[in-house]
C-alpha cells in the first residue's frame, strides 16, 4: 500500500527527497524506525526481516487487535499496514531501563510507576492475554507525567496452562534478566499470568534499587540464580524504600507461582492503599494480598 510519508524540500534538480526514517531498533528480526507522515505526524514502523520475525510480528498484531481497548498498551495504526510490516502509535521512545540509567525514582515515584503498571498488567490479563516479557525496555514512559505503556508483545500469547520443556538457555522465550522461573521450562510448572508478576517484580526491584535482582555473568548463571538463589530485600539496598513496598516486591519474586501475588488486581489494591498511606504520612503495615 502507499503511505502519506512527508518529503523533504526539494532538491537542485526540483525533485523532492524523502524524510529520512530515524532507526530506533535493528537487529537480524527486526527493523523499528520512526516514520514522519506528509501532515508532519509520525508513527512507529516496525518491519519483520525472515519468515519467523514475520510471523512473530503477524503474532503480535494479534494480540494488540485483541488489546485495542486497553489502556496503557502500544496501539496500531489503522489502514497501515503490509504482510511484513506495520505502524504503530508514536508515544515517544524514552524506556524505563533508559529513564532509569539516567536517574533513580524517588520512592513515591516508584511506587506510582508501580500501582499504574500492575492496573495495565491487570488489564492485559482481563482480557486473556499473558506478555511474557515484562522488562525495563519494554515500558515507555510516556509525556511529562512518564506515564508507563506496555510494548514489544511478539511472544505474548492468550492465558493458557503452557508447559514449556527443557530447552537451551539461547533458546528460551524472553529476557534473562526477568524471567520467571518456570519459564525457564527447568521447573516442570506450567506458565500462566502469574510468570508476568514475575517478571513485574523484577522490574520493579530494579526501579527500586537501580539493578536487576540477579547479575548473573552468563545465561546459565542466571537461570540458576532465579531457580534458587534469593534476592536482598530492596529495602536492605535502598534503606529509602518503604519495608512494605519492598515486601511486595519479594513476594512477586517469589519462586513457587503458588507464594506469588496471585492477580495484578490484587497487586495493584495493595500498592493502592500504600500509596494513599504514603499521601496521608500515615505508613503502617498491612497483611499482603487479602484482596488478592
């Protein structure tokens, strides 16, 4: 199809170039740039390179149809699209990891930016879906607000009990650094919505300490670390941080998907009533997850 994409001024010989598209992401799947529009807008173009990154990308349009009532999701570009590529709404391109290797969150920050991704996270999973890869990189934080939406769902599937089997570490589905651990498909327990608690934990650890729960050096260092080693209470790294807050993240850490928060819901009624603590200078603690 012919997209409306602007065009620069014209040239010595009255031609007129086009816009150059500004590379935000390429690798051997995928090309992602942004693309200006003739009406000055921009989306973001994300174009699949080989038959798997294609149909992976088909994968993810999917589940963003099925998402588009959600808030505080990437969203598509109606009527722009082809077989391997696709626009997506422009929210700008500043990340989570980015926003925090240039600088911490305060504890109330973080604990907003917590509250408001276990409402998305929640919201996903309403509607059937499990992202599977929730990490720094893949949260945009969105206007001067840093508002947090939830991107990159290529490996995103529909609530199901999966069991993944045995594979090699450069094999398994997701980031390392925040997997859970049945997904790792060393555990033999099936993977539901509650891997993505996991995975939010972990992110959340970083937000509150500045580094990721486990640092292992290699792949296999951390499958091992999430298979077994405990983290340090984020409370005990940033003695800043609120105990409760740093209990809520622990138990999203959890190893056994039974000890874990059950539900995002659940999750975001607890950092709810943190933060309308933390807005009242009243902070005492209270037993986690009794709505959950």
């Amino acid at each position: 199809m012919t997209l409306p994409f602007a065009t620069s001024p014209a040239n010595a010989a009255g031609a007129t170039v086009p816009a150059a598209d500004e590379v935000l992401v390429e690798n051997e799947r995928t090309r992602v740039t942004r693309r200006y529009l003739a009406d000055g807008s921009s989306v973001i173009w994300k174009q699949a390179n080989g038959g798997d990154a294609v149909r992976r990308l088909q994968h993810e349009v999917a589940m963003l149809e099925r998402l588009a009532g959600v808030s505080g999701v990437a969203r598509l570009v109606a009527g722009m699209r082809t077989s391997d590529s696709v626009a997506l709404v422009d929210y700008g391109n500043v990340t989570l990891a980015q926003a925090l290797a240039m600088a911490p969150f305060s504890p109330s920050a973080a604990i907003r930016l917590a509250f408001e991704l276990a409402q998305i996270v929640a919201a996903v999973h309403r509607e059937g879906v499990m992202h599977k890869d929730i990490n720094p990189s893949n949260v945009l934080l969105v206007g001067d607000e840093r508002k947090p939406l939830l991107i990159d769902f290529n490996i995103a599937n529909v609530v199901a009990e999966e069991r993944p089997g045995f594979t090699h570490q450069s094999e398994i589905a997701g980031t390392l650094a925040y997997i859970a651990p049945e997904q790792t498909g060393r555990t033999g327990r099936p993977v539901d919505q509650r891997a993505d608690l996991y995975a939010l934990g972990a992110t959340l650890y970083e937000v509150a300490t500045g580094e990721p729960p486990f640092k292992g050096h290699d792949a296999l260092e951390l499958i091992r670390d999430h298979l077994v080693r405990q983290p340090m209470a984020p409370a005990q790294l940033r003695p800043r941080t609120s105990k409760t807050f740093s209990d809520i993240i622990l138990r999203l850490l959890e190893k056994e998907p039974d000890r874990r928060y059950q539900s995002a819901e659940g999750l975001a009624n607890d950092l709810g009533l943190l933060l309308r603590q933390m807005a009242s200078a009243e902070l005492s603690p209270f037993p986690l997850g009794e709505r959950d």
